[in-house]
C-alpha cells in the first residue's frame, strides 16, 4: 500500500499555496472560499487538488444538466471532488460527465479528471 500525504486547510488560503506546496503533499484540498482557478494557476496540472464543485446544495438541489455543466468545468481544471448531502440522480449525472468528457484537449485519455477518484 503506498501512502499518500495530501494538505488540507479550510478558509481563504489563497495566499498560502505556496507554503502549502513546500510541505511536499502529493495533492492539495481546498474548501469553497478559495478560488480555484487562483489555486490551480498556482499548482502543478498534475497534481491532485480536491475542492467543492460548485456549492455545497448543488448536488442537493441542482438539476442534472446543472451538475453536468459544473462538472465539465471543474474536470477542465483537472478537479474531482463529490459531497453529501446528495441527490442520488445527481451523483448518477456527476460519475456519467466524469466517465463521458473528454476534455477540452485529447490528453486527458478516458475522461476521467487526471486521475483523480470520483468516488
């Protein structure tokens, strides 16, 4: 079994990727008041960074399409992350894009968000 160190803080912590990255962690998370795009433009692609896609209801009380579009951009960004409360046809919609998309680019392979879990 090979262990994986992934850092994690909550807050806007922004401004403390860098420091963050210089723990050495084998992947980042971060929660919904950071803005991802900041966070990510500051990580390597490769490197798995966890976050809340779109907010924490949207599972809860988005429609199907709406989750399949937000998923889209968060896979675009090379993100994965699913939290409860959810909608059962909604993490059915979610596990479909993740498996589906092929990305905006062809070096993403099978659509399934760098390598990040899903699940």
């Amino acid at each position: 079994m090979v262990r994986h160190d992934i850092t994690g803080l909550r807050g806007h912590t922004n401004r403390l990727i860098s420091l963050m990255l210089q723990c050495g962690a084998d992947g980042l998370g971060v929660d919904q008041s950071c803005h991802v795009d900041q966070v990510r433009a500051q990580t390597p692609r490769d490197l798995p960074l966890a976050a809340v896609i779109g907010d924490h209801t949207m599972l809860a009380k988005a429609e199907p399409n709406q989750v399949r579009e937000t998923v889209r951009r968060f896979l675009d960004k090379n993100l994965t992350l699913v939290l409860p409360p959810a909608k059962i046809e909604n993490i059915a919609a979610f596990v479909d894009e993740v498996r589906s998309y092929a990305g905006p680019s062809s070096s993403r392979g099978s659509g399934n968000g760098g390598g990040n879990d899903a699940s």
